[in-house]
C-alpha cells in the first residue's frame, strides 16, 4: 500500500508535551466501525468491558536509554548521542547513533562525561560495528548489573523527538513515562497506552470482573523512525524483544474460548500476541525477537480490540490501527479527535478501538 494513504495534517497544538492529572482523566475516544464515534474519559473503561472479557498489559519497564558522549579519535573529539534500543550481551546494545557519520567501527565513546558512573567519571563503549541508518552496535567496558546501574546514572529518559525537541527531559519524566505495572527493565520507550492506568481504575475494573493479563515486550527506539519508504513493502520494521508464559497464553484462550475478548492495553501488546498466535487463533508460550509489520488485509488471530493513544501521520502504528479498524474508519475518528481537541502522542489522550470484522457487540 502507498504510504501518503496514512497520512494527515496534525496541528503543533495536539500534541501533548505532559500527560493528564490523573492519569485516568484523560479522553477517551470509542471507536465501533460501522456504528460511529463516542466521546469519553479513560475512567469510563470499565462500563465500556464486559466481566467475561480480559485486558493484556505490556510490563516492561523503561530504562534510561539517551546517552550524550564524545567520540575520541586520536586528537578529534566530536559530541555523539546514542539511543539504546536492544541488548544482545550483557555488555552489549544495539544503538542508534546521532550524528551517525561522524562514528566508525572502531571508534571509542565516552558517554556521561562529567558524571560519576564509574571511576574515570565516564561510561566508555567501543563501536563494533556500524549499520544502516545511523544504527551501531556497542560494547561497553563494564558487564550486567555494574552497566545497568550506570545507565541509570548518566542516562537521560527517551523522551520521544516531538516531545523532545519542544522540551529537555527532567525528573518528573522518570515517573511520568512509566506505567504503574512496569517490573521488567528493557525498554527504551514506554507502552504508552498503560500510562492511563491507576490504582483506583485498576480496582474498578477487578469490581467489574474484568481479567487483567501481562505480557512483555521491551519497546526499542525503532517505534520513533519514521517510514521513509513510499510503499508498505518497502519498509522493514526493527524487530523487539518480547515473551508471553504458557500461563498467560492458556489464560487467554480460556477467556476466548468461552466468548470473552481479548483487548490490548497499546501496539506493543497487540504485536506481541498476533506474534504468539497460531493460524487457529491460539496462543502459544512464545519468547523471542518480533518483527511483525501489521497494515490493513491483515488478519488478526488473536486479539479483538485494541486502547491506543493517537499516533503520528504516516507512522506503522497509524497503520496498525487502520488494519484493525478500517483505514476509513481511522481517517474519521483522528478527523474527530483533531476537530475537538484530542491530544496527541505518548503523553496525550487514548482511543479504544474495536476490530472490524466481530469484536462488535453491543456492551
């Protein structure tokens, strides 16, 4: 599919550089294809659920990923940030590197230069390899916990670059993007959807008889690229880290198989279980590395709605929903949400999206 068929005007002004007080008053926007739009509250969510149904968290928990250093060579000293996005090793992240042509394979970063990470008052990685777009491979001087503990004190939260370059990130961003439920450290951006959640919402959903099930999928900074290429075929997805227990797969099959629906709590949920999904639509224990690019024809097996935030024009999220929502019925409701003040992105307001075909009863 082209990829201008995803695309729309969104004003600077929609776009939300902090998130609602409290978390649970942001807008809610319900979209039912083939019967309209309605307006809501994200604390509405629980009269929106049936007791049968189930909601799927992503649990993962964001790190501090944004890293600024200088590149040393010989007497050349040049500043390079580096976005984390995979670990492969103990001591190794895949990173996205800014400038990208100023680093060569070989080279050494100190990033976090004036901190106290370590004893030479920097956290030093040597350039192992260099991909494409920017994208290199790291090798840190220091292994496991001793490096995760480094990063959490030189570096910054990734904020993303339409927050990011409106604002620098400060301490309130430690708690702000971060949802209430994160527990497994890996992910350099956060599943922004959870970031509605409290206490108090979560208890009213257990009083409903709502299931609450979690999954993890580290998100990498791949979510933030922006598809350059004019056709869908053509753009190739960074893959993410990510595992579903035995437990939690027979849990969901359970609630499918006695006529409950599967609703995900954001994209990275979503991918994730259409990842663990037989061609039956049953879910599997299933850990490893996805890639799963989901446009419109695609046919979900295993999950029948969807609470996202609003994504960004020509973004592989924007087609994510279409592809469960019907691309007609996206360009209708992020119309809607514009014209009446929606905000937008990871700090803005949420939608819950049913999926075309079944999925649709009335509440």
């Amino acid at each position: 599919m082209k990829v201008n068929l995803f695309d729309f005007e969104l004003p600077d002004e929609r776009i939300a550089l902090r998130p609602a007080e409290p978390r649970d008053a942001a807008r809610l926007l319900l979209v039912r294809p083939g019967e309209g739009l309605s307006d809501g509250v994200v604390r509405d969510l629980p009269a929106l659920l049936r007791p049968e149904d189930a909601l799927v968290f992503n649990d993962t928990k964001v790190i501090p990923a944004q890293l600024r250093g200088l590149r040393r060579r010989g007497q050349a000293v040049a500043q390079v940030d580096a976005t984390l996005h995979m670990r492969v090793a103990p001591d190794r992240w895949k990173a996205f590197l800014r400038p990208g042509k100023r680093v060569a394979a070989g080279d050494r970063i100190s990033f976090g230069h004036g901190g106290n990470a370590c004893l030479a008052g920097s956290l030093d990685a040597t350039v192992i390899e260099k991909g494409e777009a920017g994208e290199a491979l790291l090798a840190f001087d220091i292994t496991g916990p001793v490096l995760d503990e480094a990063l959490h004190t030189v570096g910054h939260i990734p904020l993303p670059p339409y927050i990011a370059s409106k604002r620098p990130d400060d301490e309130r961003d430690r708690t702000d993007y971060q949802t209430i439920y994160a527990r497994e450290e890996g992910a350099v951006a956060a599943p922004t959807a959870g970031l509605h959640f409290t206490p108090a919402l979560f208890g009213e959903l257990d009083a409903r008889g709502v299931e609450r099930h979690f999954v993890t999928l580290h998100v990498g900074a791949g979510t933030f690229l922006p598809v350059k290429a004019e056709d869908t075929a053509d753009h190739r997805m960074h893959a993410e880290i990510g595992h579903v227990s035995a437990e939690t797969a027979d849990a969901l099959n359970a609630v499918r198989a006695r006529g409950g629906r599967v609703v995900c709590v954001g994209t990275t949920s979503l991918r994730l279980l259409e990842s663990a999904a037989g061609e039956d639509g049953r879910l599997s224990a299933w850990s490893g590395a996805t890639d799963i690019f989901i446009t419109p024809g695609y046919r979900f097996r295993a999950v029948d709605g969807l609470m996202t935030n609003f994504h960004l024009p020509r973004s592989t999220l924007f087609m994510l929903v279409s592809a469960l929502s019907g691309l007609e019925t996206m360009r209708e409701a992020y119309r809607h949400a514009i014209n009446t003040g929606y905000r937008f992105y990871s700090y803005g307001d949420a939608s819950l999206l049913w999926r075309a075909e079944g999925g649709l009863q009335d509440q």
